[in-house]
C-alpha cells in the first residue's frame, strides 16, 4: 500500500513537472518598443507619442504596462500622449519601487519632457498614484481621469495578502531556480490567468495583454514590485483617502458596474469625495481601457477642453518651497 501510494505521488510530482515546461511554460519577452528613460533612481520604458499639448500622462495599474493605454491613446489623435511601464513592471527597472518613489518617477517625467500641466490618467493602483500626485502636486496637474481607481476604502483582500507572501517565500534565492524547475512556472500560469478573468469578468480576456501578462509581469521582478505594492497597498489608499476632498483638479471617475476588483461602490465613493468630479459608470468589469477606451478617450478630451482651476496660495507656496 505504501509503494503505491508512494507511486502515485511520484507520478503526480512528475506530471506537475511535465506541466511547468509545457502548458505552464512562460513565453520568452516580447521586442521592446518605446524608449527608455533614466528618471531619478529608475529606468523606465516610455511610450510617447507626439501632438499637442497640453499632454496626457497615462499610469497602469497593479500589475501592468504602458501597453494597457494603446486602446485609449489610438482615439486621441494628434494629442501628445506618454504612457509609462511604471518603475519594477515591465521593461522599466525591476523589483520594488516604493509609492513615494513611483511619485517622484511621475515628477521627473513632467520635468525631464517639459510636459508642463497635464491630465493625469490611472488605471486601478495608477490610480491611487494619480490621485496622490494631485494632492502633492496640484500646479503639474490640470484633470483626473481615474479608471476603476483603487481609492476611497478600497482594501486589499485577506488571500491576495497571502498569495504575495507566498510569492516571496519563492524568490528566496535558495527556493527560486528549484522552483522555476519544479512547479513556479505553472503556478505563475495558473495565477495569471485566474487573476485576468477576474479582472475582464463578465467580458472575455484580452488575449495581448493576457500575453503581456505572462511574458512581463509574471518574471520575477515584475513580481517582486507586485507584491511590495500589494504588501504596501492599504496604507497608501489610506493616506491617499485622508485628502481627497484637498483636490481642486476636475476629475472624471470612471467605473465598471460589475468590477470584481474594485467594487463600484469605491467608484461611487471617491466621485462624491472628490470636490469637482464626475461619475461615469459604464457596463463591465475592471478592464475599462480596453472595454470602453473610446469613453476613457472622451473623458480626457472633456478635461483638456476645461480650463484648469487657478491655483490656491497654499499651492503655489508649497511649489516655492520644494
């Protein structure tokens, strides 16, 4: 009874090895477009495409690349447009980049292409970073565009909590190569495309950016910035939170009706928090610029053609002193 047993586990340990290097094999990294940039302490890939300004600066979510935006940058036409793969995902510098250093990345970006005031546009965790650069900022940013933005009580899950420290624990560098070897690959395979339904659910998924997925964000130090971030997450929503109502930019907020990742309450929430926004709930889940880019396009064409607001003493003071 024990050999068979024994058996059976050997048999199971092999097929999961079978299966790392087969289905679960992780697809080699796509040619690099764009250029790469050295702002501050990181290098990062920049797409940019030229037109008028004022410009419009585009941040993914958790995870992600500039990539996410091509939808939405295709419908702005002859608009100067730079999307970003964010410091630790993508092609830009790998591992952990803490938010006040994504923060300071944002400002040398504005700084090193003289983008002048811009409309911000984040996705999910951008977001967050959006939101957090116009209350720092107000005198770089002119509009908001917040796409199912991870904001207004949003909390990371108890599993995705665990699901990083697991993720952790394979990248000690003892655990790592047996792992990669073993069972990481499929494991990385199976996540990535459990956590891609979830965020297209009810729509269909995205087949190039679930490639993108597991050829960029499912290396591991895509994955190490994934988990600090996600580690890190509520404590920066949080103090995000705490000066919403300081944001004088208009923002447009908009959020899918069935999203599974930041529920459509939070959508509700920050727009009503926000003192000069505009809800935009729009059908599907957590995917917005690639199910309704032409509406993400709208909303920036729509706070490009607001007059920004005059900036408050305490703003320019601020600006004085840093």
């Amino acid at each position: 009874m024990r050999r068979i047993a024994l058996g059976i586990v050997l048999a199971l340990a092999a097929l999961v090895v079978v299966l790392n290097w087969t289905w679960g094999r992780l697809p080699g990294e796509p040619e690099r477009s764009g250029r790469m940039l050295r702002l501050g302490d990181a290098t990062v890939r920049v797409l940019e495409h030229p037109g008028k300004g004022p410009a419009v600066v585009l941040l993914h979510g958790l995870p992600g690349t500039a990539q996410d935006f091509d939808a939405v940058v295709a419908r702005l036409p002859g608009r100067r447009t730079v999307a970003i793969d964010r410091p630790g995902f993508g092609f830009s510098s790998g591992g952990y980049h803490p938010f006040a250093e994504q923060l300071a990345t944002i400002r040398a970006l504005l700084r090193t292409l003289h983008l002048g005031r811009v409309v911000l546009v984040g996705h999910s965790y951008g977001g967050t970073l959006a939101l957090a650069y116009a209350e720092q900022r107000p005198q770089d940013v002119r509009g908001l565009v917040l796409v199912d933005a991870a904001a207004a009580g949003q909390r990371s899950s108890a599993f995705k909590r665990a699901q990083s420290r697991l993720v952790q624990a394979l990248s000690w560098p003892v655990v790592q190569p047996l792992a990669d070897v073993t069972f990481s690959q499929l494991l990385r395979t199976v996540s990535a495309k459990q956590g891609d339904a979830q965020a297209f659910d009810p729509g269909a998924i995205d087949p190039a950016h679930e490639q993108r997925l597991l050829a960029l964000n499912m290396q591991h130090g895509d994955l190490d910035a994934y988990t600090g971030e996600q580690l890190h997450a509520d404590d920066a929503i949080a103090g995000v939170d705490e000066r919403l109502a300081s944001i004088e930019a208009p923002a447009v907020v908009i959020q899918g009706d069935a999203d599974k990742l930041v529920a459509p309450q939070h959508g509700r929430r920050l727009a009503a928090l926000l003192p000069h926004a505009r809800l935009v709930m729009l059908r599907g889940g957590h995917m917005q610029t690639y199910v309704h880019p032409a509406a993400v396009a709208a909303a920036v064409r729509e706070l490009l053609a607001t007059r920004p607001p005059a900036l408050r003493a305490r703003g320019r003071a601020r600006s004085a002193a840093r």
